[in-house]
C-alpha cells in the first residue's frame, strides 16, 4: 500500500473490476443467445415454431376482460410473446419480419 490508497481502496477496485467482468460476460451470453434465435428463424420450420410460440402466448390478441384474475393472467402470458417477439427482432430484424410476413 502506498500513502494514497488504504487496502480497503483495492477492494473498491477488485469489486468495480468483477462487476465490469460479469458485465462483458452477460453481453458475450446475450450474443449468443442472439446468434441461436436468428439460427432458428434461418430455417422455415425454426420460423414455423417460433410463430406457434408467437401465437400460443396471445401476442396479437386483446387482453381486455370484465374479470381481473382473467385479464392479468392473458397480459402476462402476452407480455411474454412480446418479450420474445423483442428478442426475436433484436437477433435478426429481417428473418424475423419474414417469420411475421409469413403468418399471414
């Protein structure tokens, strides 16, 4: 140690440098996750699938309903298609606007 830092300081540093760590590592799993949804959609029946998930969680239908049990399970069910349908936009905005086009 030297006058200017205290051995608590360098715990400062480590814990600022295993944070950047995880950080990088977090981006570098996103990326793949990524790279493995756009490999997905390269194929018809991946784009098939995925727009059978698409469906199943209501992405496209209302959630309105006079019963609110009802109404908050059909949002969170739908708040998941548009997550996925999010990530599927973000690995590949083309291959996923074919999957999309496709449907209809």
């Amino acid at each position: 140690m030297n006058e200017y830092f205290t051995q608590e300081d360098e715990g400062i540093f480590a814990e600022q440098e295993r944070l950047k760590k995880e950080a990088e590592e977090a981006k570098k799993q996103d990326e793949l996750l990524d790279a493995e949804f756009a490999k997905i959609m390269r194929s018809a029946g991946g784009r098939k699938a995925l727009r059978w998930v698409l469906n199943l969680a209501g992405t496209n239908e209302s959630v309105t309903s006079v019963e609110p049990v009802r109404m908050a399970i059909l949002s969170g069910r739908r708040d998941v298609g548009l997550a996925l349908a999010q990530r599927l936009t973000k690995a590949d905005a083309e291959l996923f606007g074919m999957l999309m086009k496709e449907a209809e």
